[in-house]
C-alpha cells in the first residue's frame, strides 16, 4: 500500500551522524542512542537496526510500549534503557527482557522489588537525582530512604546506573542553573558511594550537554536529536563550530518527505483559495494541491507559510492546510503537472528545505514537528 507520502531514511546519513556524535566523545564514554518519541518521528523499528549497524548497542526509549518496539527488532545482546515511564502491568516483562530502567519514585522501586522477589529476575535499576530540574529523581532526604532498601535487596537490584537530566543544556542562558546540577549530581554520586552503593556508570548528558559540557559526558551519553541530523538549538551549533573552528555543519538530516502533486488549477485573480478567506490569489495564479495536512503531520500553522519544493523550485503554501491536503502557489514553476515529485524536507535540485524551514521557529520545533510524523507514512530506507 503507497501512503499520501513516503519518508525516507538514510542509512548513510545516520552513520555520519554517529560517527560524528563519537568523534565528540571523551575516551571510554558509552553512546546510547536515544528512541523515544518513535525515533523522534524516524521509526524505532527502522532505526534501531539501522544503528545498529553503525556500532550502536545500546538505546533509550521512555516507555514500555517504545521498549517492547525496540526490543523486537534488535540484536539478543542490544541494551535497552528506559528513561521514564514503567507501567505496573509491565514490570514482569521489564525484569524478565533485562530492560533497565530510571528509578525516581519510592513506590516505584517497591515495586520493581515486589516483583523481582516474586519472578526471581533481578531488577536493573539506574539511580535518577534531582539535580534541578525538579521533574523526576530522588532529592537527598528520599535518597536516604532509598537506600537502605537497595542495599538489603542486592539479591534483587543491580543498581545499573546513576543519572540526572539538565535543564535546558541547549541554551546559554540556562549556563548557571546546569552547573549547580553537575555539582549537585557529583554530591549526589559521592553520597551513594559513602553509603556503600556502587552504580556501574554515571550518565547525564543529552545532545547538548554533550557538546556545551564535555564533562556531563562521564560513562555514557544519552543522544537523541544529533543522531537524526539536527542541533538541539541554533546556540549549540555555533559554539560547536566556534570551538572546532568547523566551518562546515557535520550532520545530515537523514529524513527526505515526499509527495506528489495530485492537482492542479487555474484561479483567477481576486478568487479565494480553500476554506475561508485566508488566501485571495491578488494575480492570477496557477494552484497545485498536495496530499499532505495536518492528519500527515503537516500542521495548520504552515497555512499561508510552510514552503516544499517542486520542480527544484521553493514554492509556498497558500491558504489553509486542512486534513489532508495543503495547496501551492506554483504560478512560477516551469511544466508543472500532476505527479510530479513534491519534497516536504529534504533536497531537489539545488534547494534543500530543513526541518526548521517549516514555518515559525521556536526552539524546540525540530523535536515537536519530527514526532509529529505519523507512523502510518511508510517508511523506505535508503543507502
Ligand atoms: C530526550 C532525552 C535525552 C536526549 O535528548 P536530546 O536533546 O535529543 O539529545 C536524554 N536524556 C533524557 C532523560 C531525555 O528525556
């Protein structure tokens, strides 16, 4: 079955993007590449296999449901990680499948003890701290709660790990706040050691703290939006390139979005185009309607502003985007006809439109508008 429009993913592409996120690694640091949110719209059953065959061995998802998707398709000895929600009914398949999991909540961990006394699998737990972002994790006085019972259940734990999250390592602005974290995880870390619990390996960094802060690195990062070809904020990227002197950007996008035209039409000057009066043709204009809306993830808030390509020229959306299909302005495209190729994102010709083209920007667009893809688009997966 052929959807609306197909995306393709670019094994080389994610390769480059790995070997890129590796080349920025202090010596011995893990990379464990981060799924959640379907592959940040990608496809974890496409991407996990496919970093797989990069070297990638170990992932992180938020949920079950994204654990058991990863779990499916990759390698018997593949890690997996879960970084945020375990539901009850779950807990016996995540012990038994050796996932292993944030711990942040007292009752959580009484429960992943419940069950690895009842199942006899032992719970793979990875230590989560408040540091500052006030979200998830254990503070001091809760710690000191927690641990008592994790170490008269060695036989049931293995404390994996201990971790925290920045808030908003993306951005100077937040530079005091995330070094009062560090300072606080390492406090945090000295802590558990005094009282005698060892976690296997320290992990904090996401994409951003991995670059901005070399030493959020420790044992392991956990990468997501670099390992499909984005910067985590436009700040990042120019202290990257500033730092290395790089001129160049070392990532690509590994998603090309394409479509066809399904239509096309003559509106005569002073008409209206689609619902409403959003759009008034001031000339007279050649129109071509895409299957695309915002049921496809192409959102409402590209009416009158997103841009595709076709014909290699960059073209704008006119009127509103409705559920299923966008129209175009092509009055100026040369030889326009139905079925020719359209590009959402990605490259025809010598224009290329990126995620962040798709209308207004806000500092976290790249991440929204990618999992907003939805899953049923098929997905093809390219050299
Ligand atoms: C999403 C997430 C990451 C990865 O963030 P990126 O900015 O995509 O690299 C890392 N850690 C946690 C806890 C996360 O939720």
């Amino acid at each position: 079955m052929r959807t609306t429009s197909v995306i393709e993913i670019s094994q080389s592409a994610l390769e480059n993007n790995i070997e890129f996120i590796k080349s920025t690694l202090n010596e011995n640091v893990r990379l464990s590449t981060v799924v959640k949110g379907n592959a940040y719209g990608h496809g974890i059953e496409y991407i996990v296999p496919m970093a797989e065959k990069a070297g990638v061995d170990h992932f992180s998802v938020f949920s079950t449901d994204e654990a058991r998707i990863a779990k499916s398709v990759c390698k018997p000895d593949t890690e997996i990680m879960i970084m945020g929600y375990v539901d009850e009914e779950d807990v016996d398949w995540v012990l038994e499948n050796g996932i292993s999991c944030f711990v942040y909540q007292t009752e959580q961990l009484r429960l992943f003890l419940d069950r690895a006394k009842a199942t006899g699998n032992k719970a793979q737990i990875h230590i989560e701290l408040e540091t500052g972002m006030n979200r998830t994790g254990f503070n001091r006085q809760q710690l000191r709660k927690v641990i008592p019972v994790i170490k008269e259940n060695s036989d049931h734990f293995h404390v994996k790990g201990v971790c925290t999250h920045y808030a908003g390592a993306e951005s100077i602005a937040n530079h005091v706040r995330v070094q009062k974290q560090i300072t606080r995880f390492n406090q945090g870390y000295k802590f558990l050691l005094l009282n005698g619990i060892h976690p296997e390996i320290r992990h904090s960094a996401c994409s951003a703290a991995a670059i901005a802060y070399p030493k959020t690195q420790m044992d392991m990062v956990r990468v997501g939006i670099l390992t499909y070809g984005y910067w985590p904020s436009k700040e990042t990227q120019i202290h990257y390139l500033h730092k290395t002197k790089h001129k160049l950007n070392p990532l690509r996008q590994i998603i090309t979005w394409r479509s066809k035209v399904m239509s096309l039409k003559n509106v005569k000057e002073g008409e209206f185009v689609g619902y409403g009066t959003t759009y008034m043709a001031l000339e007279k204009k050649k129109i071509a309607v895409v299957p695309l809306g915002y049921s496809h993830g192409f959102s409402r808030s590209l009416s009158n502003q997103g841009r595709v390509l076709i014909n290699g020229q960059r073209v704008g959306v006119v009127g509103m985007v409705n559920m299923n299909m966008a129209t175009v302005d092509v009055t100026y495209v040369d030889k326009v006809k139905v079925g020719d190729e359209v590009i959402i994102i990605g490259k025809q010709g010598d224009n290329y439109i990126t995620v962040s083209s798709f209308g207004e920007l806000s500092e976290q667009v790249n991440y929204e508008l990618l999992t907003r893809l939805p899953s049923r688009i098929k997905r093809i997966i390219k050299p």
